[in-house]
C-alpha cells in the first residue's frame, strides 16, 4: 500500500515537516485550506545568538471565504532584507552557510506573488540541496481533516488512507509525532543556549551540509 501524507504548506519547514517528505511515498500539501496566523505557512524557527527567532512573511489579508492558494505576499517592512540579515547572522560561522548561500539568497531578491508558489519554489530547492525526491502534488479539494478511509477523499493510494500531520506539525501547539524523534546534531550556538530540536531546515542544512539527509 503507498503511504501518503498530507501537509500544509511551510515556509522552509521545519526537520520534521522534511522527514515526512522524505519517508513518505507519496506527499499531499493541501492548498484549499484558511489561512491561520502563527503557523509554518508562512514563518520558520532559526537559532541566533539570542536564542529562538521567528520570520514570519507577511501576507495580505484574505477575504472571507478564499483559501491559502489565494494567499498573496505583502511586500510590507522590507521582511525579504530583515529575513537575509538574519540568516546571515545567525549562521555565518556554520559550516555550510557560504556553500548554500547562492542556493538561498535569491528568495530574497526576487518577488514571487503567492505563498503557495514562494514554499513550492523553497522545496524544490531544499530538497535538492539535502538529496532527497519525494513524489508531491497538492490537494484538488481540501481535504477532511483526521479521515483513515476515505476512498473519495483520495485517488490511486491503495485503500484511499492517509496520515494527516496539518495540525501535527505546528508552530505553536503540535500534536504528537511518534515517528518523529529529534536527534542532536551540532549547532553554532548550542553551548549558549543548549541543543534547539525541530528547527527550520536550513539550521540542518547550515550545519551538517551534505549529512543532513541522515538525519530525516
């Protein structure tokens, strides 16, 4: 039977939103869902000198009714240079970041209108960077939250199940991942602030490089 998952969009997701695009045979990332504040839609976690940071892209507001793959950019605060200069901050002494930096930079040098294709476009890359090919599409219809069986939910996965992690993986209330157990790797400031789990993934790219598949 094909494994299958369902995510929600992110915004260079965290190491367990990549682990299951990598463990998965099949990856859905649902773009008929609304738009919620404070989730990995549109924000990821870094470590810097003062301990967590989130950057967040800000989006324009949604009129009632419309769904995430409507979602458009705000070019609001200059958050593209604020987002650079963090990144370089915050991991300018990691191993790899001037061997990624080309990679990463241009996501802050061009405009992409939609979220939806700004996170497509960093998976794209992420995934190249880090060696791994999962197969991905994105849900046609939203799809029903917490659904085991749902043969119309789904089509050509075996038994029509899959294993929903949109409310598993999040940024401020996650649910329970028995799958998913963080693994110390090293980290620029781990000494001043202890080992940081489930980070964005460029925090793994930064640091480990090319091993940074071994860890998902």
């Amino acid at each position: 039977m094909v494994k299958t998952a369902v995510l929600q969009t992110a915004y260079f997701g965290p190491i367990q939103w990549y682990q299951k695009l990598h463990r998965y045979d099949r990856t859905i990332i649902e773009q008929h869902d609304s738009y919620q504040k404070q989730t990995y839609r549109n924000r990821c976690i870094i470590a810097t000198a003062n301990g967590l940071q989130a950057l967040t892209v800000p989006v324009e507001r949604l009129a009632d009714g419309h769904e995430v793959k409507d979602l458009r950019i705000s070019d609001h605060n200059q958050w593209r240079r604020t987002h650079w200069n963090a990144l370089q901050s915050a991991y300018s002494e990691s191993p790899f970041f001037e061997y990624y930096a080309d990679d990463i930079r241009p996501f802050y040098e061009r405009r992409i209108d939609y979220l939806i294709d700004f996170n497509e476009e960093i998976r794209q890359t992420v995934c190249q960077l880090i060696d791994i090919s999962p197969a991905v599409e994105y849900s046609t219809a939203y799809l029903p939250a917490d659904t085991a069986h749902d043969k119309t939910a789904l089509t050509a996965v075996g038994d029509g199940s899959y294993d929903d992690f949109r409310q598993v993986i999040h940024a401020k209330h996650p649910l329970p991942d028995a799958d998913f157990q963080p693994r110390r790797y090293w980290q620029v400031f781990e000494r001043r602030h202890g080992f940081q789990s489930n980070l964005s993934i460029l925090d793994l790219l930064f640091c480990m490089g090319p091993e940074s598949v071994y860890y998902l």
